[in-house]
C-alpha cells in the first residue's frame, strides 16, 4: 500500500534559532509586534509499505539516520494512505 508522508521538523525547545530570531527583527522593523517566533521544516514524499506501522518504523528510522538531528531536533510524522 502506498502512503502519503508528511515529516515537520522542529528546533527543540531551549535551543537558539536564529532564523526565527532574524524573522522576528525584521517583523519588528515592519512595525509588527510579534512574539515567540518559531521555524519548522516540512519534507513530504510518498512511500510504499506493507501497512502503517510498517511505513511508520521506516520514517522514523529515516529521521534518525538523515533527515533530523535528534540531538537538536524533534520531529512529528503524519502517515496517510495515498489517494489513488
């Protein structure tokens, strides 16, 4: 069965992201007055897999090997089957 993957990777908390801190200057400059600036990166592709679970573990073994930090980074997983 095919599944729609959808990966959001976040900075975890406490750690510093300067991305979000220089969006947030920039909106302040913008005279927008903007609090808790955050930044996540969205990475989406399809899979095949036997089931859920299945396509599950191999995301998660994908995050931990490539697509994240897991020291800096968490990370959610969104499984969905592939609308045909």
């Amino acid at each position: 069965m095919k599944y729609d993957i959808e990966v959001k990777i976040s900075l975890k908390k406490g750690m510093l992201n300067p991305e979000a801190a220089t969006i947030q200057r920039a909106l302040a400059l913008l005279d927008y007055n903007v609090e808790n600036t955050d930044t996540i990166d969205i990475i989406k592709f399809s899979l095949e897999g036997e089931n859920e679970k299945f396509a599950h573990q191999n995301v998660d073994e994908m995050c931990q090997k490539l697509l994240c930090n897991p020291v800096i980074h968490d990370y959610k997983i969104k499984i969905s089957p592939k609308k045909e």
